[in-house]
C-alpha cells in the first residue's frame, strides 16, 4: 500500500476499536469474555469491606468519594453498594459513587439500578467516559478511585526494536484494507519510553499506555486525600519485558477465545494489553501517591477473609447450588483460577502509611 487514505497510530485504530465495540457488548457470558465480578458477588463484597476499612481511615469524611473507571455491566457498583447499604448503612448514605464508562453502558446501568436497587440512585452520578477533561466533573473530595479491568482496555501504542533504534506501529487504511507500517516513534511515545528507562531485546514489541498516565494525573486532582485500588492483569516491568513476551502482551478477545487482534474486524472483539504494576507505580509517586501494597488478587481477596465465607465454613454437606458458589468463589481467589491471573496495586495519598487487609497476607515485588 503506498499511498493509505488514512494513517493512524495504533493507539488511535485501537481507540475506534473500543468505541464501537464497548458501545455493543459488556462483559459476560453473552459477551466475549467474564470479568470477577460477575464470577460471584464475593468480588464486590470484598472490595466492599476494603472501602469501609479506607472510611475508618479517612476519619468516615461526609461524603466519602467513590469513582469507578470502566463500570461494564455495572455488576461490582451493584455489589459494593448493596454490601454497603448492609453492613456499614451510615457509609452508604455519606457515599458519592460516581461511574465512568461509555453511553451505552451508562443508559445500562441506570436501568439496573431502577430495577435492582432504587434507592441508590440518590447517591449515585452517571460519568462520561475517562478523558483528562472529566477531572472537572469530579468534585476534590476524600474517598476512593477504583478501577478494575479498567486501564488494560485503555488503547495503547505499539513499539519494537529495531537493531538499536526503536519503531512505533502505525496502520495504513486504504478502504477496507489496512498495512502495518513502522516509522520512527512519535515524540510523546520517545520520551515514555525514555523516561521509564525501557529496554528491549532486538526484534521485541511492547505496549505504551499513555493514557494511564494521563488516567494517573486526573485521578491524582480529583482525589483530595485517599486511595486508589488497582486491579487488572499485568506485573512488573521486568517480569513483561522479558523473553516471556517478545510479541507484547496485547491480544484479543472475541466468543471467550483467545485472538490475534488483526485478525478481527474493528468492533468485533475485546483488545487488551497487561499493565505494567512498576510504570503504574512509578507514575503514581510523581502525582504524589505512595505504594498501600501490591499483591495477587488471589492473597487480596483472602486477606479480606473471602474464604472464611464459602458455604462450607457454614455446613458439612453442600447441595448443588452451594457447590457452585463454594467454586465460583474459590475460581474468585485460587491460583489456577483468577487468583495469579490478577493482580492489585493500592494507592494513598495525603495519609500517613495506612494498612489495608487485602495487603496483609502477602506482597509481591513491584
Ligand atoms: C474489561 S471491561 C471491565 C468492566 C468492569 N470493570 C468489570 O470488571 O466487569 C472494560 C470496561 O471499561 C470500559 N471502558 C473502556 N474505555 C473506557 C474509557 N475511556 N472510559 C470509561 N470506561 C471505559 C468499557 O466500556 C468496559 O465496560
């Protein structure tokens, strides 16, 4: 193709990408791919408790600032707030909860909450989809900002290396054909890969997520004093830019199978890349956070006593539907299940070294 109607980075494809795709499917059976917390409630619970043990810390402030990135079939906002609204009924109705996602999934969520819990809308504000725009909108409150399964659907660009020089991918379109180009990187994707100090092996590919750097500093203005919770897929930087990963972590999900994203048309499944914990955390101490803790979503959700709520703490023998909670919930925390797949980074600010239960049973390196 020597001369493309259009040429896009591929952040910018990527982008088209999720819009029309985010604007036809959520998450779920139905959809492409499952996410924790539609596996069981235990997921939301658990971060429930989290966020109570964050209020206690913050000295319960009126109103305690919750947002979420990415609200997807709305099923953890669901979770949170009716274990909120029965176990702590007083943070419940301090609660701001505020959720980002596109309009579709937005007009969704409203007409869960009417149907399923009507007497939460008070609390909660329907946002825009995350752009360095929304800080506006976000009232500079305590609280926290949650995101899960958030930022490794933000579009990301594409690099490799070239004997010493890097190359940034870009998409050449010429009706309804598109080539992949490598040209030189554009300067904000050079100076990342500078300033976080990346080195790749020749021939290698990486991600840049961009946007989780622009996601870190609106967060960091909207947040006057608290925590963020991250939780995706992903690790340190070290452990995805190893020979693990030559082709870079991004692929594609479409009918819950595993797929190269050009080989699906735009819009037609899920793209996804890990997140790099080391980059995220390092980002984060610029905007003025400090690391809570950092561990697999496995140990953070036993460290919040999951497991002591299974069925069978409470009865010898299981019937059928008990049994498939009692494994539901152990897919929520087992290694071989989503336990290692997963894993969270907690954020504070504003807060003198606080200690949260899902980081007390144990950390990993970042
Ligand atoms: C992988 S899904 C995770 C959904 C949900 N957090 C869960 O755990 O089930 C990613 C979600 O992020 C949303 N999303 C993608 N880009 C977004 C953006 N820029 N702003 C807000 N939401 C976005 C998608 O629409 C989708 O609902």
């Amino acid at each position: 193709m020597s001369n493309p109607d259009r040429l896009l980075s591929f952040s910018e494809w990527m982008a088209e990408n999720n819009r029309t795709y985010y604007a036809r499917k959520a998450p779920g059976k139905e959809g492409d791919f499952i996410t924790s917390p539609l596996v069981h409630r235990a997921f939301g619970e658990a971060v429930a408790r989290q966020i109570m043990e964050m209020d206690e810390q913050l000295g319960h402030p009126d109103p305690f600032l919750l947002i979420e990135f990415g609200g997807g079939s709305g099923q953890l906002a669901l979770d949170i707030l009716k274990c909120l609204a029965e176990e702590s009924p007083r943070l419940f109705g301090r609660l701001s909860y505020g959720i980002s996602d596109f309009p579709e999934s937005i007009k969704h969520f409203q007409e869960r909450f009417e149907n399923e819990l009507p007497g939460a809308l008070n609390n909660v504000t329907f946002l825009p989809p995350f752009s360095p725009e929304l800080a506006r909108k976000i009232p500079n409150l305590p609280g926290c900002i949650l995101a899960n399964e958030f930022l490794d659907a933000l579009p990301i660009h594409l690099i490799v290396k070239r004997d010493t020089e890097y190359r940034e991918i870009f998409i050449g379109e010429q009706g309804e054909k598109f080539e992949i180009i490598e040209l030189p990187p554009s300067p904000a994707v050079l100076h990342f890969i500078e300033t976080n100090h990346l080195d790749l092996q020749d021939g290698c590919f990486a991600e840049i997520n961009l946007e989780m750097q622009s996601w870190i500093r609106t967060v960091s203005s909207s947040l006057q004093r608290g925590f963020v919770l991250v939780l995706d897929y992903g690790g340190p930087g070290k452990e995805l830019r190893s020979d693990r990963y030559p082709q870079g972590t991004l692929r594609g999900f479409k009918n819950h199978r595993l797929t190269d994203v050009f080989t699906l048309q735009l819009g037609e499944g899920d793209w996804t890349s890990d997140i790099d914990f080391s980059i995220l955390a390092r980002l984060a101490k610029k905007e003025g956070f400090s690391v809570t803790g950092y561990s697999t979503q496995g140990n953070f959700l036993l460290g919040l006593g999951v497991a002591e709520r299974m069925p069978i703490f409470r009865k010898k023998d299981l019937n059928l539907d008990e049994l498939k909670e009692h494994l539901a919930m152990k897919f929520l925390f087992h290694p071989e299940g989503m336990g290692n797949a997963f894993n969270v980074l907690g954020l504070h600010k504003g807060m003198d070294q606080p200690r949260l239960s899902g980081f007390s049973l144990r950390q990993e390196k970042l």
